[in-house]
C-alpha cells in the first residue's frame, strides 16, 4: 500500500477523520477514493457525518466492489439503521443476512472475522438476539486481531453488564479492550471505553470514580469532534453527581 494511505488509515485510526480523508483523497490512484470512503464509513458511527454515501459511490466507481468497499457498504447501512428513527423489520433483516453472507463469502479472512463480528452486533441490536450474539462473538474473539478484539471484548462486557450483572467481569473485559484500543491508536474507540468504565463505577456506587473517566472521555470527544449518541452518554455521565 502507498505510504500516504497508509498514513491516512493512520489518522482515521486516531479520530482525525477529516484530515484522513483529505489526505487519502490527495492520492491520485483510485485506491485513494476507496480509503477515503473505509475512514468516512469508519467515522460515520462516531459522528453521523454527512456525505458519506457519496464518497462510497466515487470509491465504487474507481475501484468497484471490492471487498473492502463492499463490508463498508454493510457498515453504512447497519449504521444508517442505528441513527435513523425507522427499524423496519425487512430493512433490519437485510442487513444481519447482507453480513451473514459476507461472513461466507469475502476473500479475506480478516474481513470475514469483521463480517462475523458485525453480523453478531446486528442480532444482538436489531433482534436482541442477545445468546446467539454472545456465542459468536466468543468464536470471532478466540482469532482476532487487536482491534477486531477490542471490540468482541466490549460487546462480551455488555453482555456481562446487561445480561448477567456480573460487574467484575464488566470491567474487566472493558479494561483490556480500553488497553487494546490505545495500543492500536484507537482514539474513538478509547473514548467509547472510558464511558462504559465510568457507567460500569457508577453502577457501582463509585460516584467520583465514574466522573473522572466520563471527564476523561470528554477530553477526547471533544478534541477529536466525536457526536451523536456516543457523545451525549459521555456528557450525560459527566453531568452526574459526584457523591
């Protein structure tokens, strides 16, 4: 891969999602209108940006369907689903079925294991599938990669938090994906972590505790531009009492 991509995926990585893209746009190949699109499609969660739809049309037509662009594509949409008011049962079915199929289908192992790990996400989201998504997060934890681990750790914390009350667990599992975020550069995602430590502490009773590490995930958020429901749970614990 070209350096400058490389570098771009970088910064998309670290939450300087505009930068990132302008950079990878900067690449005259066609492979730089793809990056552009993957770092859009990666902060479209963290903030709802505009335009991303758009920009996954260009990378199609300089590229094609490619395997990266096509997970996007999935990703675009399951999240268009997580922003939007409308929950459509066949609109939700469609996408746990368009990431099943990509979990057979794409070339890549790595891609396939993502493909995996969204498809849990969506059951467990959209249909509250909550054991089956449980179950396959657990087998895509077992290969992953760092990043890909954070995450299947994180959602195996809600689980434990939501599902079976075990905090100790909870936190646990929160904390070493929060590690592996920082390891990989992950600023948004490291954002995302502090917030659930801190609800995890105030579930807890631990009032001051929970406050400095939705103060710590303020900091972030605020510095990198995260928005949405991300960062109004981050500014609600803020928000909270400290005693």
């Amino acid at each position: 891969m070209d350096d400058t991509l490389r570098a771009a995926r970088l910064l998309g990585r670290a939450g300087r999602w505009d930068a990132a893209i302008r950079l990878a746009e900067s690449v005259p190949a066609a492979e730089g209108r793809l990056v552009a699109a993957l770092i859009a499609v990666d902060s479209y969660l963290f903030t709802g940006r505009d335009g991303v739809a758009e920009l996954l049309d260009r990378a199609r037509e300089a590229v094609g369907e490619t395997p990266e662009w096509t997970l996007a594509q999935a990703r675009y949409r399951y999240g268009v689903l997580l922003f939007g008011d409308d929950r459509d049962e066949a609109r939700c079915r469609a996408v746990v079925d368009r990431f099943a199929e990509l979990a057979r289908s794409l070339p890549d192992p790595a891609l396939r294991a993502w493909a995996r790990f969204f498809h849990a996400t969506s059951l467990d989201v959209l249909f509250e599938d909550h054991e089956a998504a449980r179950a396959e997060w657990a087998e895509v934890r077992a290969g992953a990669e760092p990043f890909l681990l954070s995450y299947c750790l994180r959602h195996l914390a809600f689980y434990e938090f939501y599902g079976t009350g075990n905090r100790t667990l909870a936190w646990d599992l929160t904390w070493q994906s929060l590690t592996l975020r920082l390891a990989c550069g992950a600023l948004p995602e490291a954002a995302a972590q502090l917030q659930f430590l801190a609800q995890i502490r105030q579930a807890e009773g631990e009032f001051a505790q929970a406050r400095r590490l939705a103060e710590q995930a303020a900091a972030i958020a605020g510095e990198i531009g995260i928005s949405g429901p991300i960062r109004a749970a981050i500014d609600a614990m803020v928000g909270q009492p400290t005693v």
